[in-house]
C-alpha cells in the first residue's frame, strides 16, 4: 500500500521521512502515522482530562473550550488515520494543532498558581513528548515541530514569572534540542536498518542466487501480482538441452557460468516487463503478457535462436546448447499458475519428444514453432 505525503511545500517538508531513501522505505516509515489510533486516543484523553480537572479547580473556562476543540480534534484525526487515498496535509496538521492545543494548555495552568495542578500539566507535558518521539521519529522535524511547542511553551512561562532562571532555561532548552534529536535520529536510523534487513531477507527469500531471478516462491508471488493485468499471460516453460553434458565436462563452477550467461540472454530477449524465473537445475520458466499466437510463435522462436548462440566461459570454453520451450496459456480469467504449468510441462514434454529445440504451443494440440538448437 502507498501511503501518501502532503500536498503543501510547507507540510511536505515537515513530514519529510527521507528524500534520499528508496521509495519502498519511505512509504514504511509512513506508514507509521497511518497505523493504531490508540496512541492518539491516548495522549489526548489525558490532556483533556488535565484541561478539564484545572478548569474545575481553579474555575478557568478557557481550559474548559481548549478541552472541547482538543475533543473535537481527536475524532477528526480518528478519522483521518484511517484515509490513505489522498494528501495527509490535515494529518499532519491537525498533529501540529494538537500540539499547540496542549501548549496553550501549559502558560493558562502556570498562571493559575495552583502548584499541584502545575505538575500535573508539566508532568503530562513532558509524557506527551516522549509519546511523539516514540511514535514520530519518521519525520524527525514534525516530531521536532511538536515537541518545540510543549517544551517553549513551559519555558517561557517560567522564565516569563521567574526571569532570573533565564540563563539556566537556555541552557536547558540547547541540551533539550540536542537530546531530541540523537533520539530521533537513532530510532530513525534503527528503523531504516529493521527495513533494509528485512527487504533484504525477503529479496532472499524470493530470488535464485546463483542467477538473480526468482525462484519458485518469487515465481507464485509475481504471477499473483499480475492478477489485475488486462492482458491473460503467456507461460513458457524452458528446459536447457545439453546442459548436463557441459557440466559434467567442465565441472559445476562452469556449468554455474552458464546458467548466469542463459539467465542475463533471458533477461535481454524479454525485457523488464517479463517475469523470469530458475525452477531449479537447468529448467526456467519465462511469464509475460502477448497480444496474440503469432507473437507467442515469434518469441518463442527467437529464444530457441539465441539461446542457441554459442557461450564463451573462460579464455578456452565455447559450449553450445539448445533449449526446449513448452508454453500454457490461460484458458480462463484468474487462472492459476499450476494449471497454466501443467499444460507447458505437457508441451515442454512433446517438444523434446519431437527431437528437442523446438517451441510447442499447447492448446489441445502441439503448435510447432520453428527453431533451432545445437547441443555440447
């Protein structure tokens, strides 16, 4: 899922999570703003629950209205966690009001004089900038917007009734940034890290080693990826004639050689839109969408003649193989990859019955393409 940034150039820059990562990263860190909602239930229950309080104590109306808009707000941004198929400018937004909300909240219960209700409000002041460094860490500067806001709002109110403690709240307010942002930028730094492992696992998980392609897993996961393409797929099922003979000539590190060089012929004859995969040994299995027979015919012949050309491995090796295509089409929408590899294994079957290098279409009957092969 894409998860979108914001529209405004302003907005943007705040929720900034990474220009220079790649687009899969940026859309996990995000992602993190678009999930649970219970830590923004949280934190503004409990500043309403503050607001409220003081404004009973010491009878201050104007908490009581910061307590309806901070409610207000809240089901508004319930609301807008939950939207994923726009700009998140009032997303980001609305956490910046809420911030400046409860940093209002701070200067009207300073003022009151009332001291137990004073550290209360600072008490959950400062649990509310630990909630956003905790879960806002992906944007470091909108986590760093909000934090400024409740922290400034504190510091001034103090120095503005105790203006011999100005010295001591810079200081204070220096150590406070630069503590902030190490911390931002280390839970920053250990997510990217948790998503590069993982993309890197999964790439793994999914990809041949030996060839770079996919492997029968990456295979089931590309081809259900093509579900929603208007056009039905192509399945060519490929298998290496002559393979065994080089590599029992020249040893595995050889016959590695050239299953790398058949996978790069591969990847060049059907370019990036083709989904290419290594079953195991020297048998692959080649996906992609064509409008018609005659283009099913022209591509499969155009495999036998170019896997066919000669490769040079080393300074002294020039093997030579064939290979035999068997291809399935989809008989019917949605189809699954099984059956589609039950009919090419049953034309692959056919092409080597009928003296190997050759395409066989299967539609009920063998097609013969044209083609050649030359054999180690």
């Amino acid at each position: 899922m894409r998860y979108p940034e914001p529209r405004s150039r302003v907005l943007r820059w705040i929720a900034e999570v990474g220009h220079d990562l790649p687009e899969d990263v940026r859309d996990r860190l995000r992602a993190s703003f678009f999930l649970s909602p219970i830590p923004l239930i949280i934190g503004a229950l409990n500043t309403i629950a503050v607001a409220l309080t003081a404004c009973l104590r010491d009878g201050l109306s104007s908490l009581f209205w910061i307590a309806v808009a901070d409610t207000a707000l809240l089901a508004f941004r319930i609301v807008l966690i939950r939207r994923t198929d726009g700009p998140s400018d009032l997303l980001f937004f609305t956490g910046l009001l809420w911030a400046a909300l409860l940093a209002a909240t701070i200067p009207i219960v300073m003022a009151s004089g009332d001291l137990p209700m004073i550290v209360i409000q600072v008490g959950s002041a400062f649990c509310a900038i630990a909630g956003i460094i905790g879960r806002n860490f992906a944007a470091p500067r909108y986590a760093l917007a909000q934090s400024l806001m409740i922290d400034l709002s504190f510091k001034i109110s103090v120095i503005w009734q105790y203006k011999e403690f100005i010295p001591l709240v810079l200081l204070q307010s220096v150590i406070f940034v630069c503590l902030e942002v190490a911390l931002l930028r280390q839970q920053r730094q250990t997510m990217i890290r948790a998503i590069h492992g993982e993309n890197e696992h999964r790439s793994q998980s999914l990809t041949d080693p030996l060839t770079g392609l996919l492997n029968r897993r990456g295979l089931a996961e590309a081809f259900a990826d093509r579900a929603d393409a208007a056009a039905a797929p192509v399945l060519f099922y490929l298998d290496l004639d002559g393979f065994k003979q080089v590599n029992d000539r020249h040893g595995h590190a050889v016959g590695d050689q050239l299953l790398g060089q058949v996978a790069e012929r591969l990847r060049e004859i059907t370019g990036p839109t083709a989904t290419i995969c290594r079953l195991g040994g020297d048998e692959f299995v080649l996906v992609t969408d064509l409008a018609d027979r005659a283009a099913i015919r022209l591509l499969g012949a155009r495999l036998v003649a170019e896997l066919g050309i000669p490769y040079r491995l080393g300074e002294s090796i020039l093997a030579r193989i064939g290979v035999s295509i068997g291809v399935g089409l989809a008989e019917a929408e949605g189809e699954a990859l099984a059956a589609m590899m039950a009919r090419a294994d049953e034309a692959l079957y056919v092409s080597k019955a009928q003296g190997k290098g050759r395409c066989i279409l299967f539609d009920g009957a063998a097609c013969p393409v044209p083609g050649r092969t030359a054999v180690a």
